[in-house]
C-alpha cells in the first residue's frame, strides 16, 4: 500500500488538535480522573464543542462543522496520543452518523444538540462477549402504535453518562434502531468496571415503552441506518487506537535515548534499534489504511466496508504491538501502575474489542476478496 499523506488542513487541523490536548488534556490528566473515578469531564467536551469538534459530523445548517469522516479520524487520532475520555467516538461520530442517515426535522434537531456539546449519546448493540450485531436477541414487541423493549445489552460504551440512548432491537421482520432518553422508565444502568477507566454500562430494559417517533429510520431496517455509523466508529476507533500507539512509541523511543546500560544508552543497541524501527515501520502502514478509510467514507461510503476493516484490523494489531513492546522495551517500570506505559496497554485491550476484534474484521476482509 503506497503512503497516503495528510492534507494541507487535516494537517493543520492535526497540529491544532495537538496543540490544544497537551495542554487541556495530557496523560497526567487521565491519571487524575482515573484516581478520582471520573470517566467525563463536562468542560473538556464543552470546549471541544466551542472548537466544532462535537459536530464534526453534523451539517452546517444543524450548527455543525461537517468536516467529514478523515477529520474527524484526525481528532481521534490525536485524542489517542494522550488517552483522551470524551464522548466524542458515541456521539459525534457513531450518533451523529446514524441521525445524518435521517433527513427529517427531528434528527437534525438531534444532531444541533449533539454539535452544541449538550446532549451525549452511547449505542446500545452488544449483547454477548464479542461484538456482532446480527446476533440481536433483544425484543421490541409492538404494543398498539409503538412498541415494549425487553433485554440487556452489554458493554455499551458512554453508557453510565449518556443522556440518549441508540439501541438495536428485533421487530416482526428484522432489526430496528430507537433513539430513546437513557431515564426512560424500565431503563437500568449498572456501570462497568473498565481496565481502561472509560466510562462503559451494562443496561437493562424492563419493557420500555417506545412509540413510532422513537424509532430511527425504518421499522425492520435498521441497517440502513446503523451500518454507515458502525463504520465510521469502527474507522474513528481505529485511528484513536494508531494515535495510542504513536504514543506508545514515543514513550518508548524517548526512554531508549535516556536510559543508560553499562554507561550507554540502550537505544544504541541494535536489537532495540530493529525492533523500534519495526514498530515504526507498521504503525506508518496502519496510519495510511485509517487516510484511506476516512478518504473512502468521505467519498465512497456505499464500498468502505473493506477500507474500515482492515483499518481496525490493522490498527488493532498495531497497537497491540507498541504497547507489548513498550512494556518489554521499559523493563520492570514498564510493569508498575507508576508508569503510564500501562494505561496505553490497558486502552489497547479494550479498543481491540470494541466494535469488532481483529478476527472479526479479518474475516471481513477476506470474504471481501473471495475467501
């Protein structure tokens, strides 16, 4: 795959983003809200949202930025370089994606909320240990003109805090999508104890009552509407897990250049040197296959499906990479809660998971090319 590159104002806008996250946002930051047991910082978002982050996604005549799919894999990108918590992946991507598939008055009422930075979405799919959405056992009855949701669904990312909920659920002749408030009565959230701190639920739906104008899309088609936001997560989440392991690497390279072995510093060794270099060499790869899933949901979103899983699934084994081998390459500190190597790695399992594991997009991948 040749080297795709950056664009004048995605660069730009990467600089910016940078810029701005080392300063309001750095890994000392996560510490601090990993130890005091916060998984949202409310001004952190509002500030993203005052810079047309929170509507990325969402048009400009909703009081979006509408920056479009590699912008916003940008901004993820550089919000996994320092371990950044926010709402930004459920709502201003996956939320705002789906409404977007919408053209009606009450979604792009939904989306100038979401762009304002004062309504947060998280997307209830999962039910079992891995992500797969047409494994949906979920009911929603039809009850009259509306309908009685029943089930649990797991692993809902965003879902302790989230004041909307997206959720997937079988009707009569297929899966169909609601956007529902999260305090609905018969709605129970048990927050999840995460390994990476973010904010995740378990949630439990004692037939809630859900009318016609909760429905997103068509009754029994939710695909339509759900799979373009499957997509551009699964593309977003794989750029923030390449900006992880940038990170990851920086940390790495930063502490071969100072820590000294019989008076020399390690990174003169040449073993280390290989596998740095390796590690450098497959984080840049990774890098062009998430330009190239931005550049296809941006201007081909109807065949992105094979760009967006080998995009995660490349960024899934990338980071995974960077984290083992900055923990080896780190010794014994690299071990100790002490040392911020291990929240890399911790964020790294976790994404790897989220919205479909590296075997679930590989299998995307080869039977898009006939296996």
């Amino acid at each position: 795959m040749s080297k795709l590159v950056l664009s004048e104002e995605e660069t730009m806008l990467a600089d910016m983003a940078r810029g701005f996250l080392d300063g309001a946002a750095p890994v000392s930051t996560f510490r601090k809200m990993r130890d005091e047991g916060r998984t949202h910082d409310a001004k952190l978002w509002k500030e993203m949202a005052n810079m047309g982050w929170a509507g990325v996604l969402v048009p400009e005549s909703a009081g979006g930025s509408d920056m479009g799919f590699a912008a916003a894999n940008v901004i993820a990108q550089e919000m996994g370089r320092t371990l950044v918590i926010s709402p930004f992946l459920s709502s201003a991507v996956i939320a705002a994606t789906a409404l977007r598939q919408v053209s009606d008055e009450r979604a792009m009422a939904a989306l100038a909320k979401i762009a304002s930075g004062n309504v947060t979405y998280a997307l209830a799919v999962d039910e079992g240990i891995k992500h797969n959405p047409d494994a949906t056992a979920m009911e929603a009855k039809a009850d009259g003109n509306g309908f009685r949701l029943t089930g649990k669904k797991t692993f809902v990312v965003d879902g302790a805090m989230a004041d909307r909920l997206l959720v997937l659920a079988k009707t009569a002749e297929g899966l169909t999508l609601f956007d529902i408030p999260a305090d609905r009565a018969g709605i129970s959230r048990e927050k999840s104890n995460m390994i990476d701190a973010r904010d995740a639920a378990k949630i439990s739906f004692d037939d809630v009552e859900a009318t016609g104008d909760d429905v997103l899309g068509q009754v029994d088609s939710a695909m339509n509407v759900l799979r373009p936001a499957l997509q551009a997560g699964q593309a977003a989440l794989a750029a923030e897990m390449t900006g992880l392991a940038a990170g990851a690497m920086a940390m790495t390279v930063g502490y071969l250049k100072e820590r000294k072995q019989f008076g020399v510093e390690i990174g003169r060794f040449q073993a280390l040197q290989h596998r740095a270099a390796h590690l450098w060499c497959e984080t840049e790869v990774t890098l062009s296959a998430i330009l190239n899933a931005g550049r296809m949901l941006d201007n081909d979103p109807e065949n992105a499906e094979l760009a967006v899983s080998l995009a995660k699934a490349r960024a899934t084994d990338t980071a995974i990479l960077a984290v083992q081998e900055g923990v080896q390459m780190h010794g014994g500190i690299g071990m100790t809660d002490a040392y911020d190597m291990g929240f890399y790695m911790k964020r790294a399992r976790v994404g790897a998971e989220w919205l479909g594991d590296y075997s679930y997009h590989a299998e995307k991948v080869a039977a898009s090319r006939g296996f």
